[in-house]
C-alpha cells in the first residue's frame, strides 16, 4: 500500500477556461467529427459565430451577413452594432461575458450561456475579432484561445458591424473540412427563418420572402404535392405543411428560437398530436393518426422564453412551458392548429378534398398491407432468435440522454470475410454490424410490399426500427461498408436505391454514408501509412523510402481485424450520401437503376477514372 498516490492539495488543478474547452470540447459543441456529418463540430464552431449576426438582424441591426470559406479558414462579418470597443477581448475570451444575460434583449435567444464564441476562439489555432462602430475600430487576434496581438483602437471608414475570422485546430478536429453543401443547407434555414435577412456565401446569396413555405417548396418539388403548401402563422409560431405522391413516411423540419431541433421535442410531439386531433374533428371521422400523417412533409419554428434542451448541441426541445406564466408547448400548438389549420380547410375546400384523398388512399394501402406485414413481423422474430445478420450494439440513437448516441452506427457489409474483420474490430458500444447475403434485390419502381415480402430487406427495416417512425431509428449512421470494386458499387447502389425508394428521409437527414477503405499498406520496420488514394501512395513511398513494403487491398475481407479497428475507429473516413436538391428522387432512381440507356452509358464512359488498377471508391 506504500505506493499508493497520496491524494493531497497538489492532486486537485483549476483548468482555465481554455483549457476546459480544449480538454471537455465534447461538453461545449458535441462531437468533433471531421466534417462528413451536418452535426460535427466545425459545423457548430460556424454557427455559434452565426448567431450572434442573427442576434444582432433580431434586434434591427444589420440585415446582411457574408460568409467565406476557403480551404479551412472561415470569416462571417455582420453589419450589426459592432462589439463595444472596449470589450472585444473580453467578449471572445472571459466566460459569462456576453450581451445576453438581459433577459428582454435576448429572451428568446439561443446562446444563453455565455460560452459561444469562446468555445470557438479556444478550438481555433488561429481566431480573429474585429469590431467597428462609431467609425472607430479595434481587433485582436488569438491562437488556442491565447491572446497573440491586440490593435488600439483607431480611425476607421468600414461601415460598422464585427467581422471574426477563424481556422478550427487541426490537432482537435482530424482530417476535417467543411463540406459546402452542409454548411448552404445551414444559412438557407437561417434565412427561411428570419425573412428579409440576407446571408452571402462565398458570393451566392440566400434569402427568402416567405419563411417556411420556401423551404417545404424547396425541398419537395411542385408536382410531387398532393396539395400547395399550407402556412399558417401566428405570434412565436410558424407551420407548413403538405403531403407528398411518393414518399411512404414522414419528414419533419423543426426549430425553436431559430434553431434546427433535429431531434424533434415536445413541440414536433405536439404538432403531430394536434395535427390529428384538428383533422379528425374537420372531417368528422375517426382516422388512424398514422394515416393522416404518411407521407406528410412538415415544418414548425416556435419561439420559447428560455428553452430547455435534452441534449448540450440543442437538437431536441425539453420545455414543456412556453414561458414564465404561459401556457404549455402543447396548449400552444393545439390552440393555434385547431383555430388556424381548421380555419384554412373551411376556406380552401380543393385543399381539404385532396387531403382527404391523401388519408383515404392511405387507410387503403394500410389494409392491403396488414396481413403481409403481420406474417413479415412474424418472420422477422423468428429470424432475429436465429439469425446471425445483425450483431447489435450496446447504445442506440434513440437513447438521447447518453452523449455516444450520436456515435451509434450500423455498417451493412457484404460476405462473411468483411463482416468478421468489422465485427471483431468494432467499437461494441457504439458500433453494429448488418451482414448481406449476396446482392440485394434491386427494388426500383416496387412498392411497399416488397420489404416485407423480401427477408432481407424486412430485416433490415427491423434492424433500423424505422417501419413506424424515423423517430424510432436506432442508429445515427448507417455505412454501407463495400470493396471497391464493380460488384462493390453495385451493392451500394441496390442499398441507396432500397433507401431512395422507401425511406428516402435516410438520406435527406444525413444518416447513411459509404466507408472509405485504404487501398493501399505502406510501411517500413518503423512505421505504417494506409492509403486511400494514389496521391497518398506515392506520398507514403517517398515519406518511408527507400524500400517500403506496398501491399494493395483488394477486398474489405483480406483486412485483418488488427488493421480493421484503426479504418472505423478514431480515423474513420466516411462520404454522406447527399441529395441534390435540384434532383428529383424519381428521375435519379429513373437515371440508375431504369431501363439501360445511352445517357447512362455516356454519363458512365464521361465519370470512368482509371488509376492504374485501382477502382476509385
């Protein structure tokens, strides 16, 4: 026992607060990522700088805001009140500084906490402020959240507003870069939530005129609607809606105080409560709620006094109050539903008839299914007692109070040789394994009815938990884990197109991504490089030479488990399926997986990329 540690005053250290931020960064902006995910934390660094510019349009001042991302440097300028001079430094770098303690300035404020953009200037290695205002300027400039140089004030002839420049640490975020679809997705939600702002990206500007009615006319194209979109607005609440012709399930946008609640929270619950109860009482029947909402999409933005968040990254709302001595989230929206929603389908009657079409051919649909959808269920118990598919996970995405919820993943990989690299490897926490027997049915132009009748496909459903609810799915990613050769992309094209086809949300919520994998090992006595590329080969060969050991990976199955654990551990390298939203979900599905055409064949003899023999992933 003489060795043990003696536990005295000398063992117990205060972190300053740049130290905290840089040990805990998880505590202050969630994950870190590495950018191939819209939560990841550089995502987060540029949102923080953000809302404090829409802080500022709120209160009246300043109506632009110009992004700039190049490489990894990142400027957001407003043209808001400017920092007062005296406090630039002490804004951007002492906790509890901020202007959003005054509860009338800022009471329906997101950044309540003081911490914004210290969180950012601590994770940067490089984080400029500049302030203008009074035609005075001041300007200090940081590196890991240090002081490095601080300007006097001086004369100045720019118009006023603050202008922060900043490049996330390398050492913190591995591997990162901004993604531009992420990040025009993010401004475009800023704009359709405060009309008349307007922000510039890298040039391109966004705005809108009509707030949420835009971004439902954005993301579903107009002759996918069963209806125009509905929008209703009151005082702290904004709702559209409308039903899609295609899309099986239901897709939700939601936000409070301007932010982008992901995971939805009592006031999504409310909607789709009271969305049921005000079209049961309209028509005067008693439909199934799932019925009225398949195939809904939807999008509700409330304003909340102090809101409560259940998780740090505020993705989903806790508060069951609106505010001090108001009425609940749920009193709130069913009032303003029932009073507005029921007002509207009395005035707009084609309106009410062609989502009572919706609903009807909905209930049909439902009953055609239920008996196969019974025996599917059966099926897929019997087949989860036995069968080997899936090895589950320890933590799951609907467990949302467990920080490593945003971790959970389900690989889906081919053979058995793949699925015993990963399984051995994984992370069993956080990470499951979705083994395939063979190719997948190409499932384009089927209906529902064949993921229940094909069993792979019924097991998968019941792998995600996302027959019901895109709420109920279990995993935050899901990889689709192939080699990088023909049969390879062609599994991963029968999986997106499964997706496409019955869940298309997946993909326009960002969960499904393809795993890169190295195709190449080079490596001396000392050290080895896994490559990804043939840029990195030739790279690592001239790093390691003169004589290094090249060994090219023709298979996820000839990857041991000891080398497999360090491509989806820490390192991991994943490419999001995205949509393009110019791109209807029917002419993509139309363009791959139709009837061979001479476009496709051009389009692929244009794409071919030929690398010695390596297949590019």
């Amino acid at each position: 026992m003489e060795n043990q540690t003696n536990y005295t005053e000398d063992n117990i250290r205060s972190l300053d607060w740049k130290e905290h931020i840089r040990m805990r960064p998880g505590m202050y902006i969630g994950k870190l990522g590495d950018g191939s995910s819209p939560d990841d934390g550089i995502y987060i660094l540029l949102k923080e700088v953000i809302d404090n510019c829409i802080d500022e349009f709120v209160m009246g001042a300043g109506k632009t805001i110009e992004v700039g991302i190049k490489d990894k440097t990142v400027s957001v300028r407003d043209y808001g009140r400017g920092i007062p001079l005296g406090k630039v430094v002490d804004v951007v770098s002492k906790m509890n500084t901020g202007g959003k303690y005054d509860s009338l300035a800022f009471k329906k404020s997101v950044g309540l906490n003081g911490v914004g953009t210290k969180a950012v200037n601590a994770l940067s290695n490089y984080f400029r402020v500049e302030s203008v205002r009074d035609d005075k300027q001041k300007a200090a400039e940081f590196s890991a959240g240090n002081l490095t140089s601080e300007e006097e004030i001086t004369e100045s002839t720019k118009r006023k507003g603050t202008k922060v420049v900043f490049v996330p640490d390398d050492t913190i975020f591995k591997n990162y870069k901004f993604r531009n679809e992420y990040v025009v997705r993010m401004l475009k939600n800023y704009c359709y939530l405060n009309t008349g702002l307007s922000i510039y990206f890298n040039g391109e500007k966004f705005s809108s005129e009509n707030g949420l009615k835009d971004l439902l006319e954005e993301d579903i194209k107009e002759d996918d609607m069963q209806y125009p979109v509905i929008h209703l607005k009151g005082d702290d609440i904004e709702i559209a809606m409308t039903h899609s012709k295609s899309q099986y399930s239901e897709e939700y946008h939601s936000f409070v105080n301007g932010q982008n609640t992901t995971q939805g929270g009592t006031h999504l619950n409310a909607f789709r409560e009271a969305l049921v109860k005000t079209v049961r009482e309209f028509y005067n029947k008693g439909f199934e709620p799932s019925d009225i909402r398949k195939s809904i999409v939807g999008a509700i933005s409330i304003k909340v006094i102090e809101p409560v968040f259940e998780s740090q990254t505020k993705t989903k709302l806790g508060s069951t109050e609106i505010g001090p001595d108001m009425p609940s989230v749920r009193t709130f929206i069913n009032d303003f539903i029932k009073t507005k929603l029921d007002n509207f389908l009395h005035k707009n009657p084609e309106t009410a008839d062609l989502l009572l079409r919706k609903i009807l051919q909905a209930e049909r649909e439902r009953k055609e299914l239920s008996g196969i959808r019974k025996l599917a269920k059966d099926r897929a118990k019997k087949a989860s007692l036995h069968n080997k598919k899936l090895r589950d996970c320890r933590v799951h995405f609907t467990d949302i109070k467990n920080p490593l919820s945003l971790e959970s993943t389900l690989f889906i990989t081919e053979g058995d040789s793949a699925s015993g690299s990963i399984t051995k490897s994984r992370n069993v926490n956080t990470q499951a394994v979705f083994s395939l027997r063979g190719k997948p049915l190409n499932s384009y132009g089927m209906t529902k009815k064949i993921v229940y009748e094909n069993e792979e496909f019924n097991l998968l459903q019941a792998a995600l938990d996302i027959e019901e609810s895109m709420e109920d799915l279990r995993y935050n990613k899901i990889v689709i884990a192939t080699d990088a050769d023909v049969d390879g992309m062609h599994i991963r094209l029968l999986l997106i197109t499964f997706f496409l086809q019955f869940f298309p949300e997946i993909i326009k919520e960002n969960h499904l991504y393809i795993l890169q994998t190295p195709l190449f090992r080079v490596r001396n006595r000392k050290e080895t490089i896994y490559c990804y590329s043939e840029e990195e080969r030739v790279n690592a060969i001239e790093k390691l030479k003169p004589k290094p050991e090249i060994t090219r990976f023709k298979g996820l199955g000839e990857i041991s488990p000891d080398e497999f654990v360090h491509f989806i551990g820490q390192d991991i390298r994943l490419d999001p399926v995205m949509l393009d939203k110019a791109t209807t979900i029917e002419s993509l599905l139309e363009f791959y997986m139709g009837k061979n055409t001479p476009d496709r064949q051009d389009f692929i003899i244009r794409n071919l990329k030929v690398e010695l023999d390596v297949v590019a992933p």
